[in-house]
C-alpha cells in the first residue's frame, strides 16, 4: 500500500482507468462477438458474392441468375448487418433509372418501363421514377397512336371486352388518357364501359349476390374511383353487409353461437366482400364464453367451439388460456351449486362490485381478466337469472352509450371506439349500434382527410384502417383510400 501511495496521483488514475476498462471490456466482447466476428472474420462468400455483383454492375448486368441484384441480394442474405450489399443494391437501383432515361431518349418505352419497375423494386426516388414513367406511357401511347388506340378500345368495347387484359376496353381507354387526360371520346368511352361493366352489379345485390356486386365495383374502381355509379353501390354493399351483421347479432343474442359461426364461414368464402364486423371479436368470445360453458359436460362440443373460435380470429395465446382453464376446472370440478346459496350469492356481488370499479377507472374491455366485460360476464356465469345481474347489464350498456357519446362529442375518438366496442359486447342486437358505427367510421375519414392535408400521412393511414374497421360500408371510404394512394 505504501508503494502505492508513493506512485505519482497520475500514475495511479492511469492504472485504475486501464483495470476499469479490462473488466468493461470481458462483457463487452462476450456481448458483441457474433458482429466482432464478422467483421473481424468476414464470410467468404459475402465477399465473393459482392465482387460478382460489382462486376456485374460494372458490366451492366443488373437483373437475371448472374445479375447484380441477384448477388448482392443473395450476399445481403448472408450477411445482413454489412452495408456495401444494401449500398450496392442502392447503386442498381440508380443505374436502373439512368437505363430508362436512356431508353426513353432512344424512343424505347417498353423497355425504360421495365427498368422503371427495377427502380422501383429496389426503392429508388419514387418521385424521380413517377415522372419518367409518366414520359414512357405517354411515349407508349404516341408511339402506338392514339386513334388506333381509341379504335381498338371501341372493339374491344363492341366485342364485350371490358378489362379482361391490356387488349380492353378499359386499359386501352386509359391509356389514350395518360396521353390525353381531356380526350372527350376517350372518356366518353371509358364512361360507358364502366356503365357496361357495374350494370350486373345492381341486380346481384338485389339477389344478394355480394361477391358478385363487391368485384365488379373493385375492378370498376381501378379505372375512376369517382364514377357516378359507384356511391349508390357503396351504400347497396354497407347495408347488405349491415343486414348480415344483424343477422349474426341476433343469433349471438339468441344465444347460439355455433349458428352464427356457420354463417361466417359460409361468407367468408366470398373473398371480394369484406365480412361483418359480428363475424370477428363478436362472434370469437361468444364461441368463447359457449365453450366455456359446455366443458364440464360435453367437452367434445367445447373443442369444436374453441375451433369455431379460432376460425372467428381469437388469438391463439387466449385460446391456448381458456384451453388451460377449461382443463383445470376439469379436475378441479365440484357438484354444482345453487344460485340462491350464499356463497355463490357473495361471488355475485363481488364480481358486480368489480365490474362497477372497472367502470370507474374506463376499463371496459381490458385488461384482461379485470375489466368491466371480464366481471360482468363472470357474474352471468354464476347467475344468469339474477335481478341484480339483469339490472348491472342494463346499467351498464346505458353507460357505455354514454361513454360513447362523451368521447364522440369531446373528439377523443380512440375512446369512441373502446366504449362502442363495449356497449356492442353489452347488446350485440341493439339497434342504434350500426349509426353509430357509421358516425365514428366518418369522423375517423374526417380527420384522416384533416391529417392527409397536413402532409401526416402515417396518421391519415391510421385514420383509414380504424374507419375501415369501423364500418367498412362507409360512404367516401374508397375515394379516401384512393387520395392517400396517390399521396405516397
């Protein structure tokens, strides 16, 4: 010690720093071996695979087996953390612009759009491949002339050929507008088209034909978004798909769940149509609460519920939970008890008193085992009967309308839709449900058309899917979604 006091003060400082930094240095490199390594003792292959692709480049080979996407994409996948592949595939991506400007002077539109499609494909400035994929098209369709164009379209028309390949109506049509957005004949053309290609839908809708009805307006919409004949069949799907959620919310409220999910699955086949909202969270917690509830008796039906449950889009992690419960209710099963004794008495004022605390904090539907819907239903399950239980559920849902109201009026959407959701797991047949949905699903396009304007296009994103989620019948929807298209 005395040695070590008659050291010099910075001599001593430099030997405690240097030990500070030994011991900091063992976990450290215990913690960053794998990327020391690599970088340290690169793969072989990575940079055999790299030297390729840069000779590649060099030589002008950016696609194929042997192109330099190709191996720079596959030394990337080998090497995930090294910057020169993703620098590299930056480099293909500028190169396969500078290719179509120089097939673009050269009056080659075919092949600068394919170059423009590997520009893109590797994110090049989308600014940048818009524009000169606008001069290709417009080069495409002089290059074609634009009377034949219109004749072939007229044809195609007269034959029947809608947009059935690049050789419709329709495309043909479109084309001629890139060229000549105020060409009168061309859109004179693409009008009647359009009118020729949705006339089935208003019949299938009228039969209930939505699969049929949602595809002809789908391919109608890739051609102009704002036809005339477009609303009218928006409003035709919204309700047809609303009478459908009627349909599964009474079965729901009938209690028979198994019903309702058969009537899912049968639309869910139809892929064009989006389902009604009952087929998702709806229906999954009353096949939930079903399967619960047949376990101790019929416990083949409580699988095949839980299955139900599944196809309805319940988590696995929740299903996996009541899975586990239903087994341990099982070996723990006592005989049942009397609704009147009192102790299941006392249990159903204890879960009455929590779901009332839940209410107080706004925890209507999480979290998870201790929200309002969470207590309530325990108490229907310990008494369905109950006066108590029937009044706290009409309580409530009447709160939860409020709820809703409240946050709707003070612009707190998020917290409209929470307490929406919950007033519809409280009366899943209640009448006013669906104009509700329909009000909060066109305030969230309001303020997504708000935040668009603003340059927020994440949010206005956000605001489209919560609206879509909402009522995905709701009137502007589309158009919405087509302006934010265009934004990005």
């Amino acid at each position: 010690m005395a040695r070590w006091h008659a050291l010099p003060r910075g001599w001593r400082q430099g030997i405690v720093a240097l030990g500070v930094a030994s011991v900091l240095c063992v976990p450290l490199a215990i913690v960053l071996r794998d990327p020391l390594g690599r970088w340290l003792w690169p793969d072989p292959r990575y940079d055999a695979l790299r030297q390729r692709a840069d000779a590649a480049l060099q030589a002008g080979r950016l696609t194929g087996h042997e192109g330099a996407r190709a191996l720079y994409e596959a030394a990337l996948a080998l090497q995930p953390d090294r910057l020169e592949a993703s620098e590299g595939l930056a480099r293909v991506g500028r190169a396969a612009l500078a290719r179509a400007e120089a097939h673009l002077r050269a009056g080659d539109p075919a092949q600068a759009l394919a170059a423009l499609q590997l520009a893109r494909d590797l994110q090049a400035p989308a600014a940048r491949i818009d524009a000169l994929q606008r001069q290709a098209q417009a080069l495409q369709a002089r290059a074609t002339g634009l009377e034949a164009l219109l004749a072939r379209a007229q044809a195609a028309q007269a034959f029947g050929r809608l947009d059935d390949g690049p050789d419709a109506a329709l495309p043909l049509y479109q084309q001629v507008l890139q060229a000549r957005p105020r060409d009168q004949r061309a859109l004179e053309g693409r009008e009647d088209a359009l009118s020729d290609l949705l006339r089935p839908a208003t019949a299938a809708l009228a039969r209930g034909d939505l699969a049929l009805a949602a595809d002809r307006v789908r391919r109608a919409e890739r051609f102009d978004p704002g036809h005339a004949a477009l609303p009218a069949l928006h409003a035709g799907l919204a309700r047809a798909i609303e009478q459908r959620d009627v349909r599964v919310r009474r079965l729901l409220a009938g209690g028979h769940p198994a019903a309702a999910a058969q009537v899912c699955d049968a639309w869910r086949a139809e892929e064009a149509v989006l389902q009604p909202p009952a087929c998702a969270s709806p229906l999954g917690e009353a096949l939930l609460a079903a399967a619960t509830a047949a376990a101790p008796r019929h416990p083949r039906d409580a699988a095949r519920l839980l299955a139900m449950a599944a196809d309805a889009g319940i988590a696995p992690t929740r299903l996996q939970a009541v899975q586990r419960r239903l087994r341990t209710d099982a070996g723990d099963a006592a005989p049942a008890r009397d609704e009147a004794s009192p102790r299941r008495q006392a249990q159903v004022a204890q879960a009455l008193a929590q779901a009332e605390q839940a209410r107080l904090r706004g925890d209507w539907l999480t979290p998870p085992g201790d929200s309002v819907w969470d207590h309530l239903r325990a108490a229907v399950a310990l008494a369905p009967r109950d006066p108590r239980v029937l009044r706290a559920m009409a309580a409530l849902q009447a709160a939860a309308q409020r709820c809703h109201a409240d946050a709707l009026r003070d612009n707190n959407l998020g917290r409209a839709g929470e307490c929406l959701q919950a007033w519809r797991q409280l009366a899943p047949a209640e009448d006013g449900l669906a104009t509700a949905q329909r009000r909060l699903a066109q305030r969230w396009l309001a303020v997504g058309s708000e935040w668009l304007e603003a340059g927020r296009t994440d949010d206005a994103r956000r605001a489209l899917a919560q609206a879509r989620a909402m009522d995905p019948g709701v009137p502007g929807l589309d158009a919405f979604a087509d302006r934010l298209r265009r934004a990005r």
